[in-house]
C-alpha cells in the first residue's frame, strides 16, 4: 500500500469537506451587507460621540464653512488611533512598528540664525532640527493592535451572521492577521514605498509563496475567507464615494467616467473574443472590468456575477497590480512632457490607472488641482461597479450561458435546458453591491445636508472606514493567495492572451481617455 498517496487522498478530502462547509445562516452577500452597513454606521456614531462642542454648536454652521475649513475644531474619530499600519522604515523592519518621530524632541536652531529666517519652507533636517531617532519612538501598539482587535471582532460578527464556525475561525485568524501585517510591513519600506509597489502586491505573493511552496495549512482554513472580506471592505469604500463629488466634476467628469468607461469595457471584451479568441468568456469579461472601470473591486464584482474560478480572478488581479504601478510611476512624467494641463492630465490618470490609492499617489505629481481631479473621477468610475456586475448578471444568464448550454447539447445530442427567468438573475446578481449602494446613499445623505454633515461623513471616513477598509482589502488578497493552485493557473499564464488582452484594452483606455478628458477639461470646460 502507497502511503503517500493515502495521505494525500486523506488531506484532499479533509480540504473539499472544509469547502463544503454548511454556513446554517445569510449568504455570503447578504453577511457582507450587514456587516458593512452595521460598521459604517457604528463608525458614524462612534465619531459623532466625540464631536467638539464648537463643531456642534449652531454658531459654526451657520458661518458657512466647509469640512476643510473647520480643522480648527481638532475633530478626530477616536478610532483613528486604533487603526493603525506600518509607517515608512528604511534599515530596520521594526522601526515601520513604530509611532512617527515626535517634534517635541527637536532642538531648535538659534533664533537668529540664517536658517530661522529663512522659515518653514526647509526640512528639519535643512533647518538644523536635530530629529529625534525611530528606535526612540514608542512602539504603535495601540494602531496595531487595535485594529487586530477591530477586524477580529467583524470577522467573528460576520461568522456568527452566516451561521459559520466561530472558534476555529478565532483561532486561526491571528495568523492571516500577521501575514497582513506583513505585506503591509514590505510594503512600507521607503525604496519600495517610493517606486509604489503597494501592500496588495506583497499580500498576494505572500499567499501565493505559502499555497505553492509550503501548503496551506488545514487548520488556517476556516479563516481564509477572501471572498467575504473583500465584500465586507467594498461596503466600507460605498462610504467614502459620495454623489456630490459628481456634481464637483460636472457633465465633464460624468463624460471621462461614464461614457468612455462602458465603451473600452465593450471593446476590450468584444476584442477578446473575436480577435484574441479567448475560449473562457468568464476570463474575458473579468481581466475587461478589471481593466477598464477600476481595477480589483470590479474584477470581483463581475467574478461574482459571471462565476469565474478562482484562478480567472488571481490572473486579473495580478495583470492589475502589475499595471497600476507601472502606470502610476509613469503617467506623472509623461503628462508633463505633454504640456497637458493639470486637469486634464488629472482625468486621464483617474480614468485610467485602477486603484484609488495609485490614483491619488499619481495626481500629486500634477498639483492639488490635478490631484483632485484624478481622485474624483476614479470615485465617480466606482459608482459603475454596481451597474456593471448587474449587467453582466443579466447578460450571463440571459445570454451567454443559454448559449453555451445549447452549443454543448447539440454536441452530446440532447435536448437544452429550459431557459432560465428572472428569478436567477437575482440569485446571480452579487447581492453586496446593495449594501455598497446603501453605503453610499446614507453618507451622501448624510455630508449633503449641511457643512456639519460634510464634515462628520469626513471624519468617519479618514479616521475610520478608510482604514479598515484597506486592512479587509489586504487580508482579502493574502486569501486569494492562499487559495490559488500554480498548476492550475499555468495554463491562463502559458497561452498569454490575457495579457496580450489588458496591454490591448489598457492602450485603447489610454487613447481614448485623453482624448475624452482634453475635449472635457481642455476645451469645451476650460
């Protein structure tokens, strides 16, 4: 008798029955809605707990200010300083522990000095501060371990919501905490910081080293719930994409975002399939949405709405990592080059590179006006990732699958199934998209009823949803690392046609995004 090959049978059908898990609860969606919305709106009270009396007081809004204006107020949510990441370290991993250097230590330089009158524009170190050293910063225990706590306790309300297995989720967790942890530790190198190769990166390539050289270990199972996370975490982003940013923009931003967006995903896709000849429609239709509304969020959308395997998404998230940072270093300098003006080459950076916070890393190279616009646009692309997962919900299932299933029959010369109603766009339609819209709606409601509104939506945001967002985002990525098979992806890997397919439709993104921006913002809006 084989051994070996006994215990591998033995390991893989202890793995398929840990995935074939009964959850006795809500779905998957619908546990990401409530844990989503539930958070959000804890987050709000918790900062409205702690609301200056000056901010509240009627006096202050009726001067008019806006959330920007009122930072004299000092207005924090007290859960900022519970979540917490690594900092930038250069030498010494530890020192991204760390708290930032304090200035309380500096030693100023004399006041007469050629340096003093020369004001705040030099650095510290410029200016003859001597700053005090990382190693006699305090170590960032409450922004780690707090926010260890924070994503502890949803990912057990979420177990407790879907009906799923609490104590070896608890035990486990801990353990995808700190590979988090570190992919975020990586990430906050400063070379690496510098050349902008983000904590999503690192997280995946952690998961991927650990699946394929090591093994996932059994009991790491119950926690590796990427899906979910990174559901839970695109409720938390419906927070911070408020409608008002829309009308910021105007028909202008409405145009680089909505009408280009549709176009190139329809191109890319069409383009795919009857040049590239892709056999996985499902491959297509995900490396498309990823590369042409916003990068990972929608890639899991669409995946969701279409079914694709798990291995599909993994090639897209990688082809989007690969991109954004490329792209991200490389945009700033070209549109200088160009001579472009700063909003507009703000619009094409948020029209084109995927994430948000490359987004953002990139517009600052263009000035706070560009920067500005880089970022709202990307908010108001986001708003399609709803729009897009319940189209190709409904396609998918009206559509593309009957189409399959007829061509498959008439193979094996039996009759096709009936053609499926309504009822199961519903079931396809990824259902969290609800609670991201819901997110969304309530924080819009919310910041534009008044400037206290404005303020208290901004305060929730950056102290609190912002940053768990991220850390549910990373902890999502190591799962889909965790999960995916080398073997299984070598295939998608080995024909290259997907990447052949994002270099094609992230070209015609490109294109097509400055022309729509310079006409927008150059011309017609100037």
């Amino acid at each position: 008798m084989n051994l070996d090959s006994s215990n591998n049978n033995l390991s893989k059908s202890k793995i398929e029955a840990l995935d074939r898990v009964v959850f006795r609860g809500l779905s998957e969606d619908w546990t990401a809605v409530v844990v989503g919305l539930g958070t959000v709106v804890l987050t709000l009270l918790v900062s409205l707990w702690t609301v200056p009396r000056q901010v509240w007081s009627p006096a202050v809004e009726g001067q008019g200010q806006s959330a920007g204006e009122a930072k004299s107020a000092a207005w924090e949510s007290p859960l900022k300083t519970l979540i917490g990441r690594p900092r930038e370290w250069e030498r010494n991993p530890l020192d991204g522990l760390r708290l930032k250097p304090s200035a309380k230590g500096a030693k100023p330089v004399a006041a007469g000095s050629p340096e003093k009158q020369m004001g705040s524009s030099l650095k510290p170190a410029d200016a003859g501060i001597e700053e005090e050293k990382p190693k006699g910063a305090p170590w960032n225990f409450s922004g780690i371990v707090g926010v260890f706590g924070l994503c502890w306790a949803i990912g057990i309300f979420a177990m407790l919501v879907r009906g799923g297995r609490v104590r070896p989720f608890a035990v486990a967790f801990p353990v995808l905490f700190g590979l988090a942890l570190l992919a975020y530790l990586i990430a906050s190198q400063a070379t690496i910081k510098y050349y902008g190769f983000e904590y999503a990166l690192w997280a995946l390539l952690l998961g991927l080293f650990i699946a394929n050289c090591l093994g996932t270990p059994l009991w790491l199972r119950p926690a590796v719930v990427g899906e979910l996370y990174i559901k839970i975490g695109l409720v938390l982003l419906g927070a911070g994409l408020l409608f008002g940013k829309i009308l910021e923009l105007g028909l202008p931003g409405i145009c680089v975002a909505w009408i280009v967006t549709p176009i190139v995903l329809v191109g890319t896709y069409l383009f795919g399939q009857y040049v590239l000849k892709i056999k996985s429609k499902t491959l297509n239709i995900v490396v498309s949405a990823d590369m042409s509304v916003c990068g990972v969020s929608a890639a899991i959308a669409t995946s969701a709405a279409c079914r694709g395997k798990k291995e599909e998404l993994s090639l897209a998230i990688a082809l989007s990592l690969t991109f954004t940072v490329l792209m991200m270093v490389a945009m700033p300098p070209v549109i200088k080059w160009m001579g472009l003006d700063a909003r507009v080459g703000g619009a094409w950076i948020g029209g084109t590179i995927d994430s948000t916070g490359a987004v953002a890393a990139a517009g600052e190279a263009l000035g706070q006006e560009g920067s500005n616009t880089a970022v709202t646009i990307k908010m108001i692309q986001g708003i399609l990732i709803g729009i897009v997962a319940f189209a190709v919900a409904v396609i998918w299932t009206k559509w593309i699958e009957p189409g399959e299933e007829a061509e498959k029959s008439a193979n094996e010369a039996r009759p096709p199934r009936t053609e499926v109603g309504l009822s199961e766009i519903w079931i396809r339609f990824p259902k969290f998209i609800l609670g991201f819209l819901a997110a969304s709606l309530l924080c819009s409601m919310i910041s534009g009823y008044s400037t206290f509104g404005e303020q208290w939506v901004q305060v929730t945001v950056e102290g609190a949803t912002k940053g768990l967002q991220g850390w549910l985002f990373c902890l999502a990525f190591v799962c889909i690392g965790l999960e995916t098979n080398f073997r299984e992806l070598w295939p998608y890997l080995k024909s290259g046609q997907a990447l052949l397919l994002y270099v094609c439709g992230q070209s015609f993104n490109l294109i097509l995004t400055l022309a729509m921006a310079y006409l927008m913002f150059g011309v017609l809006f100037r």
